[in-house]
C-alpha cells in the first residue's frame, strides 16, 4: 500500500511507538513565541531541566504583542530573550528584526520539505505548505520539544482536497479555505491531515498556499499539507541552492515526499472553484461563511489586514490594488499590519504603504496583535471589524466585539464602501 | 497521579473554543494560578454565569468539538487550578485533548447517548471516575454507570503525571 506525504514524513521521523495509535517524531525545528514559551522556560528552570535539545533547531521570536505594551508582556519578552541568549539560540528574533512567526521563518528558510515542525501556536499548520508536517501544540509539548525533541502524535489520517477550475479575479486562496471550512464544519478534519492537491493549488504561490494551510485548523485539522514542487523549490531557492545543483535537481528530490498514487484516504473532497465567489464570515465561528453578496451592506467600525493568514506582501499587493487613489470611508478606521519587517521594507519599495496611507489606514509594526485583541487595533464592546484574521470567536478581538473574516480585497473594499462590498465591483 | 471526579458542571453547547474558555488577554500572566478567576469569562452560553456556576464543581460534561481553536494550555490549566481535572465530551478539538493528557488531566470521549444520559440526570450530578477499570459513575437523579475507552499512551501519560514525566523518562 502507497503512503500520503504525511505517512511519509512520520515514517522518516519515527522514533518510537508506544501503541500501535500512537507515535513519538523527532523534531527539526521547534519554534517558541513569548506567549505560549515562557511558562515552558520557566518550568524548565524549577525542575532544574534548563536545556535545549538542540540551538540550531530551536526557532524564537517576540511577536504576539511587540512592542511590550505593559509590565507583563515585557516580562514575557524578557523571559525568552534571556532564554534565548543564554543559550545561545542564533535563530531569535526581536525588535527591528520580529514579524509573525508563520510569515517571518518560512521567510527565513526554516522550513523545508519532509520537515517536521512544531509550535505552541495552533497556526503552525501553515508551515505545511512547504511540503512539511507542522502542527500546533500546547505548552508541555513545546517543553518536552525544546528538552528532548520529540512530540507525540497520533498515526496519522489523510483528506485529500482536489481544487480545481480557475479562480475569477477578485477571488483568492482566503475565499477558498473558508469555503471549504463551511462545507467541512469546525470539526470536519479533526485529527486528520488536510492534503491540498490540483491545478489551483499548483498553481498558487508559496504565499496563497500559506493562507490555505493557515486555517486548516479551523476545521479541526492537525496540519494542512502541500506537494513540494517547483514554486516551493524556487521560493526556498536562496537558502538551498549551496545543497543542489540547480532548482530542476531540488525539485526531483522533493518529489520523494509527494503521496503515492495508491495511497489511502480517510476522505476526498473535490471543489471547482471556477464559480467561487468572494466569501465572509458571520458569527462566532469560521465555518458560519456566507458568500459576499450575501453579506453586502453589513457595516463596519474597523478593517484590519494583516496576520498569519493574510498580512503578506502579495496580500499588501492585492488590497493596495483597490485602494490605490481612493479614500476609506468616514465611519471607518483601517489598519494594516505587515506580517514581516521583510514584508514592510517591501510595501515600502512597492508604494504599497504610500497607497495604505493615502487612503487613511494606519500602518503598524509587524505584530500578531490586533488579530488576538491582544493590542494594536482592540475592539470596544459592540464593535465590528472586516478582517483578513483567522478566527471570529466570541471576544477574539477584544471582548463584545464582532469579527468577520474575510481576503484583503474584500477588506479592502470593505474600508473604502464602509461596510461589506464585493471587491469585484472595484476592480 | 491527580484526583478525578466530583459534582458535575454541565456546559451544553458544541464547539466551545479555548478564547471562551481563557481569552487571550490574560495569556500574558506568567503563572498558572494567575488564570484562576478568569475561567470560562467568554463563554457564550445563555444563563452561564462563570463566577456562580464553577463553584464546588470537579467535572465538566459538554458536547462537541470541545477545546477547539487556539493551543493555549492556558485552557488546561485554567481548569487544573480551579480543581476541574476531568472533561467529558462527545469529542475534543486535538491539541485540547493532548494538553488534557500532557498534564495528566482526563478529557474522556463519550458516544452521544450516553453524553445524553448524562444530561438527563438532572441539576445536581457527581461524577466518579474509575480509570483501571474505565467507568464514569454518575449520581443524579438515578445512578448510572457508563464504560468508557482510553487510549494506552494517554492512559500512560495520567499514570507517569504528564508527558514531561514519561518523556524524560522515556526519551
């Protein structure tokens, strides 16, 4: 019998099996943010286990709330940073240098294919689209990753998703992960692997397969996982090209990793998505997705781009597109966050942030921030905010608040309209 | 290993996330027991009243998709330092489950029936937990005993006091 891609990275990690369920990987990168990291680090300290498995593997960064906004988080921060300098992890990140952990080290070459990647973080399926298994995990795994690399896991399932057709303009990778949220339900993948395969997703970029990869855990999945191919082997192109000798090589060594024909699925999908439409969110949970249209007219206090799932430069690119030479409306108040300093240098050189800042929006630090109602862009009680986010839980950003997640064009003629529009009719 | 069991909080909803459960503006306390009044702020369910309704309980019982979202351990032990070490549900989001069992904490997977027995036993509820033997005693309006199944390694975890424990022991 044939293996998914999944079953693939399991087996060339494998190092134990306690039952036939379970399995224990070994880790190659294990990634620490100030939020969920701390308490791992300073647990560590009162066993009197303050080690790492391995500095080259461990991956740190200040980003959930950076600047420190108050005496806690700056403890928080203060926390890894000592930790990270005591033990000489190369690879930490902080201010001037610090961005969204799930935009910031695929940007940085951290994740290959075949990898295994973990993180305190329940985002960290993002990191699949690289042809790697990344899955989110609470703070006692981080600390047994950190000490001992490894992390257990159930044997895994796969789903394949086949996506098909084109992609109308106006319509992107965001609008088709919520859609397939909405048909799988918040629980539809749970302890299952979300394969995304097909033309479309062969042919998005490494940053629209992101996005798709990103919200797999809103339908419960362990990681979102993307062949390698090409566009994988030219993104990571810089960081490789000393260790093949020529993308074409790269992108045969890749293939390794993709499922075999005959591998077994636990669930197909198919989606044509030549008819997909722009698609938002209403209330408290992301598989509650309505079409566009359907939303229209729904007002708005705030935008907010950016985040793990949408605050690239591509997404800084498309929502720039509909806000170039136009104001925001009166009744709004948008804010753009890039995801990385990279991402920001870029806008930058583009004219993107000159367009952002024309129409009226505020431009902030790389930071997760507002996503969480964390800091930078936190929502009052009755409040609603268009967001290119990941999650519209009740409270998320910021108590009595109401979120609508949708792409950054559809933020975009969100801010400009005032309250929900179909960027297809400002294109 | 920790105590299970005790009077039962019943939180009838699906899909109840970890921001519900702990929002993430308190994520910024850097000990466990800073969390402790924070419990279940969020929780959208009507009639729940955090403060009032958590007093004297030890076991929750719920519905689906329980845990879902973010991977706060926060939400683990939120409940660990309010003495709730057991939840039962008709299933758990997977990070929530493994925190549960990574701190030696039982988050025990009913069939639907037996979620709906449960429910059926009125207001007042004590849960016992028999974890060699693998069943739930409730005492409600009737008592009713309900098998459960355990997965060996998550039942190893519980044993060894968490995944640390058996880590540094096994690995």
């Amino acid at each position: 019998m044939g293996k998914t891609i999944a079953e693939k990275i399991f087996a060339a990690h494998l190092r134990d099996t306690p039952t036939p369920e379970n399995v224990i990987l070994d880790i190659d990168v294990v990634m620490c943010h100030e939020i969920t990291t701390p308490i791992a680090i300073t647990d560590l300290e009162a066993r009197g286990m303050d080690r790492v498995f391995d500095t080259t593997k461990i991956k740190a960064v200040i980003d959930h709330v950076t600047p420190a906004k108050d005496s806690k988080t700056a403890t928080q921060g203060k926390i890894i940073r000592d930790w990270a300098r005591r033990h000489k992890i190369a690879d930490f990140f902080d201010i001037g240098a610090n961005g969204v952990c799930h935009a910031l080290f695929p940007e940085k070459g951290f994740i290959r294919p075949g990898y295994t990647v973990i993180m305190g973080d329940s985002h960290t399926c993002t990191h699949g689209a690289f042809g790697a298994f990344a899955a989110g995990v609470g703070t006692t795994d981080l600390e047994v990753g950190i000490l001992k690399g490894v992390c257990s896991f159930r044997t895994p399932e796969t789903m394949r998703i086949t996506i098909s057709g084109g992609l109308q303009d106006g319509v992107s990778a965001k609008d088709v992960i919520l859609f397939i949220i909405k048909e799988l339900t918040v629980n539809g993948a749970t302890d299952k692997v979300m394969e995304f395969v097909g033309p479309v997703v062969e042919s998005m970029s490494m940053e629209a397969r992101m996005t798709l990869c990103n919200m797999a855990i809103e339908a419960g999945a362990t990681c979102g996982i993307c062949l390698p191919d090409r566009v994988t082997a030219k993104y990571l192109w810089p960081f490789i090209k000393d260790q093949y000798e020529s993308i074409d090589v790269a992108v045969q060594d890749f293939a390794q990793w993709h499922s075999d024909p005959d591998a077994e699925y636990v669930k197909e999908m198919t989606l044509d998505v030549s008819k997909l439409v722009p698609q938002v969110t209403f209330g408290y949970k992301p598989d509650e997705v309505k079409s566009v249209t359907e939303m229209d007219g729904t007002p708005v206090d705030q935008v907010y781009i950016g985040s793990c799932t949408n605050g690239r430069i591509e997404d800084l690119r498309s929502a720039a597109r509909i806000l170039k030479g136009k104001k925001i409306a009166a009744n709004v108040r948008g804010i753009l966050s890039p995801a990385t300093p990279k991402v920001y240098a870029q806008a930058l050189e583009e004219g993107l942030i000159a367009i952002f800042m024309e129409a009226g929006f505020c431009v902030t630090n790389p930071t997760c921030g507002a996503c969480l109602g964390m800091s930078n862009g936190v929502l009052a009680e009755g409040e609603i905010c268009a967001s290119t986010t990941n999650r519209n839980f009740n409270g998320r950003m910021g108590k009595g608040g109401i979120v609508h997640l949708m792409s950054p064009l559809t933020a975009a003629a969100t801010a400009v309209q005032g309250h929900i529009t179909d960027p297809r009719n400002l294109l | 290993m920790k105590e299970f069991g005790g009077n039962a909080l019943f939180l009838d909803r699906n899909d109840i996330n970890t921001d519900e459960i702990i929002p993430a503006k308190y994520l910024t306390e850097n000990t466990k027991m800073a969390l402790q009044s924070f419990i279940l702020e969020d929780l959208k369910l009507g009639g729940f009243d955090p403060r009032k309704d958590i007093e004297g309980k030890g076991v929750i019982i719920t519905r689906a998709n329980f845990g879902c979202g973010s991977s706060r351990e926060h939400a683990v032990w939120v409940f660990e330092v309010n003495d709730i070490n057991v939840v039962i549900a008709e299933s758990f989001a997977r990070i929530f489950r493994q925190n549960m069992y990574n701190c030696g904490m039982l988050a025990i997977e009913l069939p639907k029936k037996d979620i709906e027995t449960l429910f059926g036993l009125g207001e007042a509820v004590k849960i016992g937990v028999d974890l060699a033997g693998c069943t739930i005693t409730a005492q409600g309006s009737k008592k009713v005993v309900i098998p459960f199944k355990l997965n060996e390694f998550d039942k190893k975890l519980v044993e060894a006091g968490g995944w640390l424990a058996y880590a540094d022991k096994n690995y």
